[in-house]
C-alpha cells in the first residue's frame, strides 16, 4: 500500500497521477491521510449569492508547460465549462498598480508605455534595458532576485517592480528570495551572455517545444486565446473537491481527521505511518504532500540530518481580510488590485479587487494580504483577527478612499502557509533528496515546500515524481 500525507492540491494530484500511471504501477492500493476535516489545503471558498470570498489562491496562470499540464487536468475532471478566463484586454489584466508615496501608480503594460515615463519610476522603461546593456558581467552560482534586478535594471525596477510582486506571489523579501525562484531564465541568460537581453535575443531562434506536452482542447484554447490568467466560477475550491471527488470514485481511500505523529522506516519498501489514534498502517512507499517542517517532526527520531534540513526550509504566516460592500455602483476602478512595496512599511501587502477579476459578484469585493514576512514584526504572535480587521479597513479607507459600511467580511490567519525560496533553497532540496535517496528511504516529497509554491508548479511536481517512481519500478 502507497500512503499520500496530506490531502492539499499536492496530494491529491499524487493520487490522480498514480491512478494515471496504471492503477496505482502494479495494482497497488493507495490511502491519503488528511489531518483536518477538509481536502484542499489553502484553497477554500467561501460562496452565497452576492458575493465568492477567496482565503487563499483566487487564480490560475495558463502559461508554459506546468500552466498547461493543469489546463490538461481541468478538463479530463470535467471543469471545462467552469472556467473564466482573462484575456489580455481584460482590465484585470492591463490594469495592476502599487502603492508608493501615499498614491496609487498604474503599472505599464504595452510596448508604447515603456517608452514613456510613468510614476513613480524617474525614467522611461526603456532605460533598465539599456542598464542591462552597458552592466558588467558578474560571476556568481547564486544571489537574491532584488540583488539581480538591481544590478542588470536599476534601483527602482528592484523596489518598485519586483520587490511588490514578490510580495504578491510568496508574501516574501525579495532580498532574501533566490533569483532562481522566478527567474532563473534570465540569471542563466545574465551569466552565459553577459546580459539578459543577449541573452534573449538569442534565445528567440531557439525552438519552444512546451515539453512535448500534449495539449486538450481546453488547454489549446488557452493558448489560442491568449488567457493571462483564469479562475472558476464558483470559487476556486471547486477544483480540489472535484478532483477529491475523482478519487474517491476511484476507489483512493480518503481518510480526513487523521493525523500522523511518526514515520518509521523498516527497509526499503516498508514504512510503519503511526496515527495519533494508535493506528499503525504498513506503507511501501509514502508520498509526503505536507509542509517539510511538519514532516520533520515525522521523521525526526530516526533520521534527525533529514529533519535539520527539511526544519530549515521558512515559512510565513498571512493575514486575509475578505470583505463585500453591497453597493450598485463599482467602489474601485477596474484592475486586478494593488501590490505594497516593502520600503512603503505598510501593514498591507496589496489588495485584490475581486469583483474585478472574479466572476458573479454583486457590489465590490475585495481582499486584503497582511503581514507575510513581516507577520510577526508588524503584528505579534497574539494578534486577533479583530485587530486585522480593524488595521485592513483602516488602509482601505486611507488607500481606496472607501467610507461605505462593509456588508460582509471573512478574516483569516493563514499560519506559515507559504514556504520561502532564500537563497541556497535549491540546494538545500537537492541534499533533502540525496539523503534520502542514499539512506534508500521508500519516501517521495511533493508540494510547495520542494519544486515551486504555484498551483501549477504543485501539481506538475506531483507528476513528475510519481512519474519517475513508477518508471523506477
């Protein structure tokens, strides 16, 4: 029997790509363990009928091979008709801004705007690439992404461009996250041609095969029509419960409320999985989905090296402030929201304009990201989520302009919800799975702690793995 720890987007994809790759590679019985009362990790909805708050991911990235695996899946789980794309003259695409200086700024998002000079950067875009151009080249095997964008574009396309999106896609410090994390495309373009625009340029007579992926309709669409980003009618939830759905009709035995207090490794294809409950199930092999702190915990006693290294990987804990003003007029204009650069020292990360970029919502719908890496500076350990409430309206009033009464709200502390990919992350994954594979443990790490924090990046992980263990058999 397969154990699968964790019942989040990592492994219940495991369970799917099992299934995929011929009932289980062998006739094998495959059983999830899930520690809460619900499937789907971060991922949950909350849905009436005026308003769909999002307490974690809200959309979905169509792009390259991962985005396109995942549009693959959507549409073999019968999601097809559910999903709402964006496409690029969709305001949600073309309009994201930052807040810097006690002001929103609109981002440029054309050819043309690059050219000209918007605020708050002091010069035309067009500049940071001519950086690039004239910038020594510098050796390096690693460094942070703000350390690289600074170094080939310029101080304010670190602080201004990069520094809030970081904070938007990890809750992160740019300058403490690797440059590999997003874009180690243009680290490796910087360090065997000297510049990431020669680098580019000769990239372009290269052939993109996507992977050889084979694409569904639903992903062949997605490219046709340009989709920047998509989401699910209904909430985003929809796909986790769908694909928990899927399993269960596939005979997975699913188990919620159970909880795992230690691994022990017999040999190399027997693990004892012991439950706080006193069960204790014989594994052949183990799929751990769950965040690698919590799984240091698991494997602690007979292997506390591994444990070291897997404790090693942070974390960091956001604030969500979901919130429904029930208006018939638009409170917002239409984007996909604001991003809050660090050197801003606000409270807020950014804000989400949902009823901008989700479907079937009533008056305004907005989301506020608290706290991330500066969780516990800027809020304590003791924080409530009535003080969160209190300090996401305060910005909104201060930011938005918004004096309307708030007809429904939802807080949420997502506590070390998103790992952060520091600098030396990568090899420290690589010696997590050195070690594992010289102690020749039948143990198998998926999810977002390991190969990327995305949804897309969670489920190709999954695929990936079981893909290589079923060929190692």
């Amino acid at each position: 029997m397969a154990v699968i720890l964790g019942g989040g987007l990592g492994g219940l994809s495991t369970g799917y790509y099992l299934l995929k790759n011929g009932l289980y590679c062998n006739n094998l019985k495959v059983c999830l363990l899930e520690a809460t009362d619900y499937c789907g990790g971060w991922i949950k909805s909350i849905r009436t009928k005026d308003y769909i708050f999002e307490q974690g991911p809200r959309t979905i990235r169509p792009k390259g091979p991962t985005g396109l695996n995942t549009l693959n899946m959507m549409q073999d789980l019968g999601l097809s008709e559910h999903v709402s794309a964006i496409t690029p003259d969709h305001p949600a695409a073309k309009n994201r801004m930052i807040y810097v200086n006690k002001s929103l700024h609109l981002l440029p998002s054309s050819l043309k705007s690059v050219f000209k000079k918007n605020e708050p950067f002091s010069k035309p875009l067009i500049y940071a690439a001519l950086n690039d151009l004239t910038q020594p080249h510098k050796s390096l095997n690693e460094d942070s992404i703000y350390n690289f964008v600074e170094r080939r574009f310029g101080k304010e396309i670190a602080d201004y461009a990069i520094s809030p999106m970081i904070c938007g896609i990890c809750a992160g410090d740019a300058k403490e996250i690797s440059v590999k994390f997003l874009m180690k495309t243009l680290f490796e373009y910087e360090q065997n041609h000297g510049s990431v625009i020669k680098g580019m340029v000769k990239s372009i007579f290269k052939e993109n095969n996507n992977g050889n992926l084979e694409m569904s309709e639903l992903a062949k669409r997605a490219k046709e029509e340009r989709w920047n980003v998509y989401s699910l009618k209904g909430g985003l939830q929809i796909f986790p419960k769908t694909l928990m759905n899927y399993l269960k009709n596939k005979d997975i035995d699913i188990q919620l409320n159970s909880k795992v207090e230690e691994l022990e490794f017999v040999d190399s294809s027997l693990v004892k999985v012991k439950k706080t409950d006193g069960q204790v199930l014989d594994a052949s092999h183990v799929y751990s989905s769950i965040p690698s702190h919590v799984l240091a915990k698991l494997v602690n006693k007979q292997h506390p090296e591994l444990a070291e290294h897997l404790k090693g990987i942070p974390f960091v804990t956001v604030g969500i402030v979901n919130l429904y003003f029930a208006t018939d007029k638009p409170l917002v204009s239409p984007a996909f929201g604001f991003l809050v650069p660090p050197l801003e020292n606000s409270p807020i990360l950014g804000v989400v304009f949902d009823s901008c970029c989700i479907p079937d919502q009533n008056g305004t719908v907005l989301t506020v990201m608290l706290g991330g890496r500066w969780f516990n500076e800027k809020f304590g350990p003791d924080i409530t989520k009535e003080e969160l409430y209190n300090i996401a309206m305060k910005e909104i009033k201060s930011i938005l302009k918004i004096e309307e009464k708030v007809a429904a709200f939802n807080v949420s502390i997502l506590d070390k919800c998103i790992p952060q990919y520091v600098v030396g992350h990568y090899s420290r994954v690589d010696k997590i799975r050195e070690y594992v594979q010289s102690k020749n443990l039948p143990l198998s790490l998926v999810g977002s702690s390991y190969d990327g924090v995305g949804i897309n990046d969670v489920i190709y992980s999954a695929k990936a793995q079981v893909a290589q263990d079923c060929g190692q058999q």
